[in-house]
C-alpha cells in the first residue's frame, strides 16, 4: 500500500514518538509496508515531508540502545531486528529521484552515512575476527583470536596479508579462508550489510555526491572489510557485490581517482578479489 498524505503523516508521528519496544515496532512495520514501492514521485514526496531524517533518527536511537553492555541476548537479538527493518524501511525512502537524493545528501548525507556505516560496522565485529592463521613457518603456534574492537573497524583493513593473501594456490587461499572465524551470523545481520550497503549505493548513483562521499571519514575502509571478509560465506553476495559497485562508482570521479589509488589497501583488495578462481563447488558470484 503507497502511503497517502495523511498516513505519511501518521507513519512519521509515530516513528517520532515510540520508545516502547512494542511501539517502535508497531511503527516500522507500518513503515515498511507503505514505503515498499518503486514510485519515484512517491517516494520523493516521503523525503520531502523528511521520512528519511526521522528515521535516521530512529536508526541512531537503536544503535545506542544495542551498545549497552547490560543485555539479555534475547533482547539485542531483537534489536538488531528492529536495526535491521529500519534499515530496510530507509533502503526503500531513498529509491526516490537522483535529483531528490542529491538535495537531501546536501542536508542529511553525512549523517545518515555515519549511522549506516556504525550498523555494517557493528555486524562485521559481531561475527569476525581475526586469528593468526596457519602458514608454513608457524605450524605449531597456538590458535590466538584477536577481537575486533568496534570504535576501530572503520580504521582496520582485512586486506590480503603477505603470508597468506588470496593471490597464492588454492591452499594459500584455504589458509586465509581459516584466518577470519565467523562468530555470530544471522539473518538480521546479513539484511543489515545488504540494506546499508544498498543505501550507500543509492547515494553513491549520484554523481554529485561521490566526492564527499569517498571522503567521508572510515567508508573505503569499511567497504574494504566487506569485500574482504572471509571465508566466502562470512558476508551475503548481495551485501559485497554492492561494496563493490559502490566503489566503481567512486572511482568515476576524476577528484576521487588519485585518492582511491593510494588507499593503502584498495587496489590490492580488487586485485585479489579478481584473482580468485572458481572451483568445483563454487561459482563465479560466490567468491567474489
């Protein structure tokens, strides 16, 4: 159902004013389910009475929430669930015009890439960490874990390492595969990388906003963890493939193109992505 001028107003009074649980999930289902559309002019409408702001403003209010250490597992499970339809409900405000998006990334774009980039970030340290792998001059070292703190991801690049990057044989590539552990992968988490990366991507199909948006303090970063991780499976396809897409894109920008080039990890990131072979059990798609 496209949301009417009445109900809009109705969505967003009460995205504004829930805090209760079952309130705020009330609120975004009705959300979810008049911004499930693709009419541009519909949805330009919803940006234009600041649908997106608000619920940028609810996306930060349940990141916080999550942060709390004190907390029943059940109760962040639920919270990532509600992260992960808010994310969805703003993948869908943002289908709305290039021209639209462009006017709205002037005002709010920096922000809302801060919140979306905080979530994947988030995802990425809940179910990977980095282990010292085997490789042939440590066979008998003890397996570490290092776990991947939160304020740093933006900061850290999984890039190909010189002792087992994926460049190698397929055994260099199986080493690397055992040097990320997943932890905790569910399907919230995976429809948050895929709906966060898909928002950037909408703001990165505009041409006006690649500039300050390959600029903005930690994506390329995160983008790199994304399409980095390892092994395969860590990530949904759709959530790297878009990581990938919105990096091309960047990169069409002529003030983008040196900056891009001397990102420590980037270009050596691509390049393994491509050199990676399929096997028997695997396609093409899966392992990029």
């Amino acid at each position: 159902k496209v949301s009417s001028a009445a109900n809009l107003k109705e969505i967003e009074a009460r995205l504004s004013a829930s805090v209760a649980p079952e309130d705020r999930a009330e609120a975004i289902a009705m959300a979810m389910s008049s911004f499930d559309h693709n009419i541009q002019i519909v949805h330009d409408k919803e940006i234009a009475s600041n649908a997106d702001s608000i619920l940028a403003k609810h996306l930060g209010y349940l990141l916080l929430r999550r942060d709390c250490r004190q907390m029943l597992p059940e109760t962040r499970l639920a919270l990532s669930k509600e992260v992960a339809n808010t994310c969805t409900t703003l993948e869908m405000v943002y289908r709305a015009s290039v021209s639209t998006v462009l006017e709205q990334f002037k005002f709010v774009g920096g922000e809302v890439m801060s919140l979306l980039l905080k979530a994947i970030d988030d995802e990425l340290c809940n179910r990977l960490s980095l282990s010292e792998g085997p490789n042939e001059n440590s066979a008998n070292v003890d397996d570490k874990e290092t776990s991947v703190d939160p304020d740093d991801i933006g900061m850290k690049d999984y890039g190909p390492q010189d002792d087992g990057g994926s460049l190698g044989t397929r055994d260099d590539e199986t080493q690397a595969s055992e040097a990320v552990i997943t932890l905790d992968q569910t399907e919230e988490g995976d429809t948050i990388l895929c709906k966060a990366s898909k928002t950037l991507g909408h703001f990165a199909r505009v041409g006006d906003a690649t500039k300050p948006m390959a600029f903005h303090p930690g994506l390329l970063s995160t983008l790199i963890n994304l399409m980095n991780a390892q092994p395969n499976d860590a990530v949904p396809v759709e959530a790297r493939l878009n990581a990938i897409w919105i990096i091309a894109n960047l990169a069409c920008n002529e003030e983008n193109m040196v900056m891009m080039a001397c990102h420590p990890e980037l270009l050596a990131s691509l390049i393994a992505i491509a050199s990676r072979s399929a096997t028997k059990t695997t396609s093409t798609i899966t392992i990029v």
